[in-house]
C-alpha cells in the first residue's frame, strides 16, 4: 500500500494505491473516506488489478484550498489523476456524488475510460419534492453551528449492513476527519456544489461504456433505490444491476464478498 499525494489545479489529492495490473481508479461518497473501499480494493489487487482509492476534495487527507467542489470537480479529478498515474484506459469506480463525476469523467475523455462501476449513483437529481427542496434543505442542515452533530446523526442511516454499532463508529470516524480545521467548510462547499444535473449532457455520451451499477437494497437517500438503479443501468447499452440485500449507501463496504464477487466478474469480462 502506498500513500501519495497528487498535485491537481488549485490544491492536492490523497490517494492510496495498491496491486499490479489494470488500474480501477475509485472515490468515496460525499462525506465519506478512502477506507469505505478497503475490503473492495484488497480482493481486486489480490486478483490482479492495480486500485488506486482517492479522498475526494476537502476529505480525509486531500487538501481544502480547492475553489470548485461537486460533480464536475471530481469527473476533473478523476481525469487528472488518470494521466498523473499515466495507466489509462482504467475503469472508474464512484460512489453516490463522485458516481456522477465518473460519468462525467467517461464522457469528457472517453479515450481514458474502459468501464465504470456505479456505487449507489447520484446520475440525476431526486425527483418529486425532494428535487426541489432537497438541495436548499441539505445547505441548511450543514450549517454551523447544528451541521455536524445532525450530520452525524443522518449518516449512522446511512449503513444498516454495518449494524448498529459499525454504522455508529464509522459515522464517528468520519466526522473525526470532517471536524478538522478547515474540513467544515470544504464539506459545506461539497454539499453546496452537488448538482447531479451536470451528469445530464454526459448521458448520451457514454452509452457504450460498459457499466456496472451496484445498489443497497435499503439505501436511504431514495424511496425506491432499486428501481432508480434500474433507471441508471438503462442509460447503458451494456450493463450490470447488482441489488445488494440488507445493504445502505456503501454496499462495497457492507456486503463485500457480494459486490467484490460481482465486480472482479465484470472487470474480467472488460478484460476479455
């Protein structure tokens, strides 16, 4: 396992690589750490790829002096870091906010992506009432000084795979690093620039980019999760839908053997 940190336009990114072979360059959920991919990364570079796991903009260890954050901020992070790393075509793997950066990454520089795999995917806003509250309401949530103990509170929901207990710890763990100085106000950043909208105009783009879409059956940031990953795999002409049982908003992290089993099967298949 090696720990680098990799210059980008206006600040640096954590990123952690382990393995040889093709690369799968992945990213966390808003508000989560590289260590939701630990269990996913260890059986793909025990099976032969290289994974490279980044920090997203203003969390864990990447720095918080960058001037954008969102969607489009992490598809030019995935971009950066594929050339910085010199090893494209890889397969993107996102999660939530940074599944939509994948897409949009795909459709940008289809030359340096061969598959994406989509973790519980953020490809559109939500829809109904939460799409138009929802962004002013997140905003809210996040202010100081309630921000940090309401999101600490919505994000042990977030896993019911991990139990009780594992969810309780690893919402701690993640507000231990997003509490540090200056990590607040890059969180708030985040929340405010997630606009799953700028996916849009990339949809058309990347419909022959073989895709994987993974999705807890018990995620809590939708009222029906299967049926929006089912709208998310139909956006691809080849494409995979894993339902996760029992799972949240990490299904890699809660049910690792599954989604492992599952991804080492697709990315074998793009290998021919």
């Amino acid at each position: 396992m090696v720990l680098q940190h990799c210059d980008v336009k206006h600040g640096k990114l954590a990123v952690e690589i382990k393995g040889n072979g093709p690369l799968v360059l992945c990213a966390p959920a808003m508000g989560d750490l590289r260590s939701a991919y630990a269990p996913l990364s260890s059986q793909l570079a025990a099976n032969g790829f290289t994974v490279a796991v980044m920090d997203i903009r203003g969390h864990g260890d990447s720095s918080t002096d960058f001037q954008k954050y969102g969607d489009e901020a992490i598809a030019t992070d995935f971009i950066a870091l594929i050339e910085t790393l010199n090893k494209g075509p890889v397969v993107l793997a996102g999660a939530s906010l940074s599944a939509g950066g994948a897409a949009i990454a795909a459709g940008r520089r289809p030359d340096l992506v061969r598959g994406l795999i989509l973790i519980g995917p953020f490809l559109r806003n939500p829809q109904g009432v939460m799409g138009i509250i929802g962004p002013t309401l997140m905003k809210t949530l996040v202010m100081k000084p309630w921000g940090p103990s309401v999101w600490k509170s919505y994000s042990k929901t977030l896993w019911p795979g991990l139990g009780d207990e594992g969810a309780t710890k690893r919402a701690a763990d993640n507000m231990d690093s997003l509490t540090r100085p200056k990590r607040w106000a890059a969180f708030q950043a985040t929340v405010k620039g997630a606009d799953h909208s700028t996916v849009t105009p990339y949809l058309s783009k990347i419909k022959n980019v073989p895709a994987l879409v993974v999705m807890g059956e018990k995620d809590p940031d939708w009222s029906k999760p299967v049926e929006e990953a089912e709208w998310v795999a139909s956006n691809f002409r080849d494409s995979r839908l894993l339902a996760v049982p029992g799972a949240g908003h990490a299904p890699h992290l809660e049910s690792p053997e599954m989604v492992g089993k599952e991804v080492l099967q697709f990315l074998k298949k793009l290998d021919g």
